[in-house]
C-alpha cells in the first residue's frame, strides 16, 4: 500500500523526514493492530519509530525498515519503581529522538507517555504533537463513568491529565461517550474502527464440510475473553445429544493475573469436545475447521480483531452483547449477541446457527461485507493518516 500525506512545510519542521514515535507495551501487539498503519505512514514518508518491549518480533520490525527502541517495562506489575524508571527511560527516549507526532497506544502507554513528555519538554517548551489511542476501556471503567464520582477516580483524572493538549482516538462510540463522561472534550475524540483488516489475505472460506460441526474462540486464553463460559456452552450442547466441538486457539498470557494457566488449558483440551490448538501462526487455519466464531468476552472490548478476522473469512459470530463486539456483530444480521456470563444463552445461539447452514451462510457473507466496507485496512489506514496530518498541521502552527 503506498499513501500520500501532506506534512508540514520544512520552516516548521526539520528538513529530514517527519518522525512519528509509536509508544507500545509489546512488540507482538504493535505487530497485530498497528504494522498496517505504521507502513502507510512510511510510506507517506515518516521516519516510524517503535518503542516497545521486545520479544519476538524485533526483527520483523527492524526488517520492515522502522526504527526499534526497546523497552523495560511490562504491560502490568511494573511497580512503583519500575514504573519511575520506565517513566524516565521513555522521557530520556522522547528528548533524543524529538518526534513529531507521538502515538501513545493503549492505556498505560498513554499515561505514563504523557508523564514522559512532561519530563522531556518542560511548559514552555517544543512539544511533539501527541495522539493517545484508547483501544478498549475494560468492562468496570465503562460501568462506573456514568457516576458522578467517577470523574475523580485515580484512573480516570490520569487519563484526562494524559490526553489534555491532544487528540484521542476510540474505537467504538461507548467508549467516546464514556470518555466524555469523564471530562474529556468530544472535539478531540475521534471515532476510527479497529486496526484495518488485510481484506486479501482473509478471504471468505466455504462452510467446513467436517464433522462434527466445530465453533472457535481466538484470542488470548483469559477468563475474561469468556473461554470458560464457551466450554460450559459446548458441555450443554452435548449433554443435549448435540455433536458440536469447541476449538480454542490462543495462549495462556502470563503477565496477565485473568490468564488460565497451561495446566488449566491442558485439562479443558482434554474434555470431549473441546480442542486447545495453542498458538495458531496462521488464524485461518481455525476457520477452514469452525463453522461459526464464539467470543462470550465480558471485558469491553476495543474493536476486537479476532471477530473482524472471522468477518472477513465469512463466519457468523456469536458474541456477548458489550462495546466492541456490537460494532462487528450486528444482531441477526453478521451474527447473534447474547447476555455476559449468560451459559444457556450462548448454548442456545451456537446451537440454533449449528442447525442453519442457510443461515450461517448468509451471515458470514453480511460479515464479509461489512468488514469490506468499515473496517478494511484502507478504510482505518485513511482515517489515522488524515488524523496525522492534522496534528502535524496544527503543531506546525504553534511552533
């Protein structure tokens, strides 16, 4: 994909490529929701910057051409002292580099971002035009921001203190709605979908002709994505004399206290009817076996990619009714919601698509459809790009 995106003239600027910084707790999650936007934006001609913990993938994003600045801190746990010493590595990071536009993504990468940036350029000071990315807020943040008092809560005054001065992206409209609850102005939110989906590389799949019939759930294996509630669903539809199988596909997160354990996962995979796969390299693998997409998260999710991948590959979903997940599944249409942590609920909706293949078809064509049309890459890619550029057009004029 090659874009084009005007800069800021050269007066306003430094004469090299404009530097665009991407602030992320894990080298494998820039790599999932943010590679397709930060190759535009190469492409368009910034110098990308990636600061992150590094696992995996550096050499994957070393060899894509960007810049890698490796991190010491976790996604959590980090404690008071680590999280001083991040706070400071990250602040020593922004004074060297001097970005132009800094991309905090996800929450802790927003506030303590925003910390950095107040210890690398004093008040007064040049400052790097700033964009925090809220990728989803959590189930209980969203229940609380109707309160009163929630605008005082520790989280919440950090999260207008980080965002102050610049702009914000959500993925959902709860979520734009919860942070203008908490005090943030809707002119500087901005509504983008997700992260792009490569709409080439998942293509639509014809329904499996295996039997059993399977269902599968993506993602990492927390209790929060609901993979407990999908294995007490299939155990219901098989007690029911209903021959249904429940692929799991995804890995225990260990920096994660909602994580079951491998020993717990090994011992799911060993019920009948119920498959652990572990890490998948290649998702569509999962949906050339499963007919229909189970994703019971009560979480409250961003845009989740694992339904949008799904979408894409032309599988009806089954969801819990919460953010996120109602932007892919519309009801009856790409998929069925049903009520969190309600078991006979989504036993009765995978049960009831498991009998319709007219039906799955037709949803998981409405899905494919939809992703096409909202989500895919050069739809979002579009969207952030003219956002920077916006940002660099207004930082060019206060400079």
């Amino acid at each position: 994909m090659h874009s084009t995106l005007p800069v800021a003239p050269a007066s306003a600027r430094s004469e090299a490529a404009p530097k665009l910084l991407f602030l992320v707790t894990e080298d494998w999650f820039f790599w999932s929701h943010r590679l397709p936007l930060a190759r535009a934006a190469q492409d368009a001609g910034f110098a990308v910057i990636v600061a992150t913990r590094v696992h995996d993938h550096g050499d994957r994003i070393r060899e894509e051409g960007f810049i890698l600045r490796p991190l010491a801190w976790k996604r959590r746990g980090d404690g008071l002292i680590g999280a001083v010493r991040a706070i400071i590595q990250i602040a020593r990071l922004y004074r060297a580099e001097r970005p132009d536009i800094v991309n905090h993504v996800a929450l802790k990468p927003i506030v303590f971002g925003a910390l950095a940036m107040r210890l690398a350029f004093p008040l007064g000071a040049w400052k790097p035009a700033r964009l925090a990315a809220v990728m989803g807020l959590g189930s209980v943040f969203s229940r609380v921001a109707g309160s009163r008092a929630a605008r005082f809560r520790p989280l919440a005054v950090a999260l207008r203190l980080a965002v102050r001065g610049g702009r914000v992206t959500v993925e959902n409209p709860e979520n734009r709605a919860t942070l203008a609850r908490l005090g943030i102005k809707p002119a500087r939110i901005k509504l983008i979908r997700g992260s792009g989906i490569d709409t080439a590389r998942y293509q639509p799949l014809p329904d499996p002709a295996e039997t059993p019939l399977a269902a599968a759930l993506v993602g990492r294996m927390l209790r929060s994505k609901g993979v407990l509630d999908a294995a007490a669903a299939i155990r219901l539809l098989r007690a029911q004399g209903r021959e249904i199988e429940l692929l799991l596909a995804g890995v225990a997160d260990l920096d994660n206290r909602d994580s079951l354990s491998e020993a717990e996962l090994t011992a799911l995979g060993a019920e009948p009817g119920i498959t652990w796969l572990g890490h998948v390299a290649d998702v569509r693998s999962v949906w050339r076996r499963a007919a229909i997409a189970v994703f019971p998260s009560t979480y409250g999710e961003g845009v989740p990619n694992a339904l949008l991948e799904a979408a894409a590959c032309g599988r009806p979903i089954v969801a819990t009714d919460i953010p996120g997940c109602r932007e892919v599944v519309r009801y009856g249409e790409t998929g069925l919601l049903v009520p969190p942590y309600d078991v006979a609920a989504l036993a009765e909706a995978v049960g009831a698509l498991a009998g319709a293949p007219a039906r799955r078809q037709a949803m998981g064509q409405a899905g494919r459809a939809l992703v096409e049309r909202e989500f895919a890459e050069p739809v979002i890619v579009a969207q952030t790009l003219a956002l920077y550029d916006e940002l660099l057009r207004e930082t060019a004029g206060g400079r």
